[in-house]
C-alpha cells in the first residue's frame, strides 16, 4: 500500500486528507493498516513480526486506540473501492 500511494501522490493527498492523517509516513500508514484488520475481522487473529521492542508495543497499543477505528473503517472502504475500480 505504501508502494501505490507513493506512485500517486494525489491519492496519497486526499486520502491523507480524508483520514486527517499523514500516510506517508511509514509508522501511521502501518498502525492504520493494523487497526483495518483488527477492526475488520475482529474475530480474527491478527499477525505482525518484528524484532524491534519498541514497534512491538507501539503494534501492540493499536488494538486498544480507539481514535483509529473510524480512520480505520474509511480506509477499508477506500481500498475496497480502489480494488473494485481496477477489476
């Protein structure tokens, strides 16, 4: 995701926009991503690797922030639409 929002950078300002967030930044665009998941398939279990401490507890903090469910449903909804668009 990442990749694609780099390559388009007025997507990557509006949807930036419309999350009232910076996604170019690697550490927000991956906790929201996180949040997606955990949200969207809440009976799931949600993977992530690292071997770094401190992104372990900043991953592990999402599931509890509930200022990034809403954020975290739009991007659903974005991505979805994106996906759909290009089929």
């Amino acid at each position: 995701m990442r990749d694609m929002l780099a390559a388009d950078p007025e997507k990557l300002r509006l949807w930036s926009q419309e999350m009232g967030m910076n996604l170019s930044d690697p550490l927000i665009l991956s906790r929201l991503m996180l949040k997606t998941a955990l949200v969207m398939n809440p009976e799931s279990v949600i993977l992530f690797s690292s071997k770094q401490t401190p992104r372990i507890r900043t991953n592990a903090s999402v599931s509890d922030d509930a200022s990034l469910e809403v954020p975290a449903r739009r991007l659903y909804e974005l991505v979805h639409a994106e996906t759909v668009s290009s089929s």
